[in-house]
C-alpha cells in the first residue's frame, strides 16, 4: 500500500514536470515569436527606406546570385541555421 501511494506521488511529480515545462515553453514560444516580429519589422522599414534611395532589392539579390558559379553559390542564412 505504501508502494502505490509512492507511485502516485512519483506520477504526480511527473506530470507537474511536464506540465510546468509545456507552459515555460508556450511562453518561450510567444516571446520567440514577439522578437521575430521586430526583426521582421526592422527589415521592412530598412527594404522600404532602400527602396526611397532607388535601391532594388529583388533585382540585387537576383543579380548576386547569378554571377557566381553554380558551385560557389553561398546558402541563404536560413539554410546555414
């Protein structure tokens, strides 16, 4: 009897556990996500003031990529990560 009351407990334990770690984890999800949109905010108000200067991004970017050889083309950051 003291055996299951121990097994109880020890399950108890171990869905606090998971439960706590689930809810830290929501909650480093929603901060990841929040910092994201800064970082993705950032980098519209930097394409949008290149673009003020005449600055094509697009037409740069696909320019950059076609004068290297297909062998030497570096990957996208997303990629490296």
């Amino acid at each position: 009897m003291a055996q299951n009351k121990k097994q109880d407990e020890s399950k108890d334990e171990q869905i606090g556990f998971h439960k706590g770690s689930l809810s830290t984890l929501a909650k480093e999800r929603q901060e990841l996500a929040r910092i994201l949109g800064i970082v993705e905010q950032l980098m519209q108000m930097h394409i949008g003031s290149l673009k003020e200067l005449g600055v094509d991004i697009q037409k740069e970017a696909e320019g950059s990529s076609s004068s290297q050889p297909a062998s030497k083309k570096k990957k996208p950051i997303e990629d490296i990560l």
